[in-house]
C-alpha cells in the first residue's frame, strides 16, 4: 500500500491560469522521490496539496490508506509527515533551539521530561548538541535548516517532505544534510534544484511541467 497517491488532481490560484491538471504521483514505503520542473510549475503547492494546506478543485488525495479531503482529515497526515519548509524563519519560532525541537513532541502530548530526552537525542544524533541553548534567530542560515530538520525529526515522522532544504547551506552544512539524509529510513519527496542533491538523496522521481506529473 502506497503511504501517498495522488490522482487527477486540478488546482488554479484565484483569477490565474491551472497550475495542476490532472497530477498523479504515488510514493511508496522507504522510497526516495524527487521532484522537479521549473521555477512556478507548481511543486510547492503540491507539497501543499498533499499536506492540506490547499485543497484542489478535483482529484483525489489518498494518505496512509485513506482518502483526504476534510480539514479533519489531514491533521493525522501532519502528525505522520514531516514537512521542512523552503524558508526556515517559518518554521522556527520558539527563543531557543531546545524550545523549537521541544515544541512538536509537546504538542503530540509528550510530558516536557519526555521531550528534553526527545530534544537531547535527536540533537546528539544530527551532532547538533552545541546548538541546544543557541537563541534560534542569531543561527546561521545553515544552521537554521538543520534545526529545522531536527524539529521535525523529533515527531518520528513516516514520511519527510524537504522543499530546497539545500537552501543558505555553506559547504560543511551541505554535507552534514546529505550524511544524515543518508542515513534516515523515511520515505522522503523532495523538491530541490540541486542536480548533485537530488543524485545523493533521491535520484528517482517525477517532473511537474504544464500542470502534470510525469516519471523521470
């Protein structure tokens, strides 16, 4: 059973032109996808879409093995896929780095003893530690995207999303990303620009152009 599919799905912003018609992807269990297409295709709204942060205007969204179209539908979708925003200044919004990874697991209804362990681990395992008490807005461009991950990675997602997680990475944080990328079991979509990335983390997947999905 697949963990995402998407079929026929049709989305337009209002007064503007279709951006999805009819857009079909599946992702399987452990697979790796990228996907791809020029600037304004569409992939950050499909990554949406498959979130429930837009909803089409036809078309089906299947999750987990169920159908998703209310509000209510997708709020078990956002606690079983970990979805890393494009920009990190969206994403990180608590004073200090322990604060922001401790956030998610709180929220799942983790006592605050269980989330410190939470927090420590996931930071011990992406080599983070030196960050633990940082205040959040004063981190580097870098460093910002890797606590962003950590963030998600503290709610044991089934599937990661990642839109152009390579973004403000210096060279030293490009490769931690695509080391503990690596070394990850989650299924994972990806959107990047980054042809050597994507060679690295999912080589496989699909290209969005005029509104449909095709395999590369």
């Amino acid at each position: 059973m697949p963990l995402l599919e998407l079929t026929d799905i049709h989305f337009a912003y209002p007064g503007l032109d279709p951006v999805l018609q009819g857009a079909a992807m599946r992702l399987e269990p452990g697979e790796r996808l990228s996907l791809v297409g020029p600037n304004g295709a569409g992939k950050s709204t499909l990554l949406k879409i498959i979130m429930g942060l837009l909803h089409p205007a036809q078309g089906t969204i299947t999750a987990f093995g169920k159908p998703r179209s209310a509000e209510a539908d997708f709020h078990e979708v956002r606690r079983r896929i970990g979805f890393v925003f494009q920009d990190a200044d969206d994403q990180l919004f608590c004073p200090t780095v322990a604060e922001d990874v401790a956030f998610g697991p709180l929220n799942l209804g983790k006592s605050r003893d269980e989330a410190v362990v939470i927090v420590d681990d996931i930071l011990a395992r992406l080599s983070l530690t030196h960050l633990r008490d940082r205040v959040t807005h004063k981190l580097s461009g870098g460093e910002k995207r890797l606590v962003t991950l950590a963030t998600v990675l503290a709610m044991e997602p089934e599937v990661l999303i990642l839109d152009e997680p390579t973004n403000a990475l210096d060279p030293d944080n490009y490769a931690r990303l695509v080391a503990i990328l690596r070394g990850l079991d989650e299924a994972m979509l990806l959107v990047s620009h980054d042809p050597e990335f994507r060679a690295e983390i999912a080589p496989d997947g699909y290209r969005l152009d005029g509104g449909v999905l095709s395999r590369l």
